[in-house]
C-alpha cells in the first residue's frame, strides 16, 4: 500500500510534465488575454504576441513551470489517489472499492484546497514572468503604448530572481497573491475535472475491460480538462489580475475589490475573457496530463510486481 501511494506522486509528476509542453502557450496567450490590455480577441493576441516577441514569446516563463508544476501536479494525483483510497477505506473497508460521487467530490474538493498550498506561488511567478511586456508595462504605468523610444526595464530576470524579489518587497505573503481566488477556482475546479473523468472514462472502457485504454484515458482527461478550465474562468481571470498586481503598481486590495474594479471598468464580459483559450487549451493539456499520469502508474506498478 505505501509504495502505490508514492507511486500516484511518481506518475503525476510525470503527467504533470508532459502538460507544461503541450499547454504553456495557450497558457501564455490566455494570461496575457486575462491580466493584459490592448489584445482584444485570441487570434489578435497571438498575431501580436509572434509579431513581436517571435516563437520565443509563446514560451516565455516556461523554464519555471516545467520543473514546480511538475511537482505541483504530483501533489495532486497523489493527494487525490490517497484521499480517495482513504475515504474508500473508512466507508467500505476497501481501499480499492469504486468510489461513489460523493467520495469523488470531497477528495476534489480535499485536493483543490490543499494543492494551493504549493500552486499558488508557481502560479504568481509563472504569471509574473509571462506578463513581462511592453505592453503590459505601459497599460500599468499610465503611458502610450506607441511612445517611440518607450522602454522600461522589466523587473524580473528569471524565476529565481522573481521570487527573491517577491520576499524582499512583499514578504512571504506576497508568494501567496491571489490564494484565495485560486481556493475559489480550484475547489469547484477540481470537482469538474476528476468527476467527469472518472465517469467518462468508465463510460467509455468497453466492458470486459480491467483498466481503461489510453484512448479513453486520452479522451476523457481531455474532455475533463475543458470542461474544468471553460468553467473556472470567471475566477481565473480575478486570480491572474491579482498575482499580475503588485510589479510596479497596487491596483486591488483583494478578491471582492478585483472583481467590482474589473466589473466597473470593463463589465461582466471581462470574466469570461480567456474563455475560448482556457477550453481549448484544457482538452490537449489534460489529456497528455492523464495519459501521462495513467501510462506511467501502469508502468510502476508492473515494475513493482515484476521486482517485489
């Protein structure tokens, strides 16, 4: 039993990986869309994004992201595994006994709150990096995007710098920017994300079937994967304004205070903005997430048989 339960961490990590390449430019293009200015529509963002910061600009940050949500994704998958396990122990006195909707939801729910804990300083540094612009710089300090000879300095060298910085200027409570619009995005996220796929990939296993093949693990993790970040959205966005907040200027004092600004200046559409993005970009990154996840926790675990 304990060496399945490191082996849940082990495959998330791994799932973890494999979603950082494939999703981080979509990733780039929707926190830009969410906590920029001057994009307009998606297709705009990523003509202006390539026009100019080349290819480079669509990786930008990426660095940081591919070793913290590796790791931030195997605490995931392996808090989720446990406290299902766990609950399935407590209720039916088997660890492996098919978890009900209900066990499905608390350990979601468990997971999204618990997950904040390492997620939201990468987040906060992976979108501190990635909104390192020209034009994010000029909307937030007040100056004409088209100035000739504008140039600013941007703040931030690299992760390690960023999140030095951080402590030095705002303390260790500024690596926690934007927590509690994270809490609010994750616990309903995670609901929607591993809900969904558990069901769908029952459903669509052929019966007969011990363990899912990787097309439904494809599938469905991808098909949970867009319905999970269409519908987080409206908080994602409050969440990257505030961990976007903060370089050279204190635009919001908190969560309710993002959301009346935002709302006031921009209206209700501003909560959907990234929408398209966030559901697009959701079905390829979650389904090489699971695939990755489901693949190598196989692999482990035939291993551990092979060599007990």
């Amino acid at each position: 039993m304990g060496s399945l339960q490191l082996d849940d961490f082990v495959a998330g990590w791994v799932g973890g990986a494999a979603a950082v390449i494939v999703g981080h430019p979509l990733d780039t293009v929707k926190t830009r869309l969410q906590a920029g200015q001057g994009y307009g529509t998606t297709f705009n963002c990523v003509l202006t994004v390539y026009k100019n910061e080349s290819i480079t600009g669509f990786f930008k940050g990426m660095s940081f992201p591919l070793v913290s949500i590796a790791i931030y994704n195997s605490v995931v998958f392996g808090v989720f595994s446990n406290i299902q396990r766990l609950i399935s122990q407590y209720r039916y006195a088997n660890p492996n006994h098919p978890p009900a909707l209900a066990d499905l939801a608390l350990a979601s729910m468990a997971t999204g709150a618990v997950s904040v804990g390492i997620g939201g300083p990468v987040d906060l540094v992976k979108i501190r990096l990635q909104m390192q612009t020209q034009t994010f710089l000029a909307a937030n300090l007040g100056l004409k995007q088209r100035t000739t000879g504008f140039s600013v300095q941007t703040a931030y060298r690299g992760p390690v710098h960023c999140v030095g910085s951080i402590l030095r200027q705002e303390g260790l409570a500024g690596l926690y920017r934007g927590s509690s619009a994270m809490i609010l995005r994750d616990i309903p996220g995670y609901c929607l994300y591993f809900i969904p796929y558990t069901f769908l990939c029952g459903w669509i296993t052929p019966e007969g079937c011990h363990s899912p093949s990787p097309f439904s693990v494809w599938m469905a993790g991808g098909i949970a994967g867009a319905i999970s970040w269409g519908t987080a959205t409206p908080m994602d966005v409050v969440k990257s304004r505030l961990q976007a907040d903060g370089v050279y200027l204190n635009k919001y004092r908190g969560v309710i205070d993002c959301i009346s600004q935002s709302y006031h200046n921009e209206g209700l559409k501003v909560f959907f903005r990234g929408f398209t993005v966030n559901a697009v970009r959701g079905f390829p990154m979650s389904a090489a997430m699971f695939l990755g996840y489901e693949l190598s926790l196989r692999a482990l675990r035939e291993q551990a048989e092979a060599n007990p």
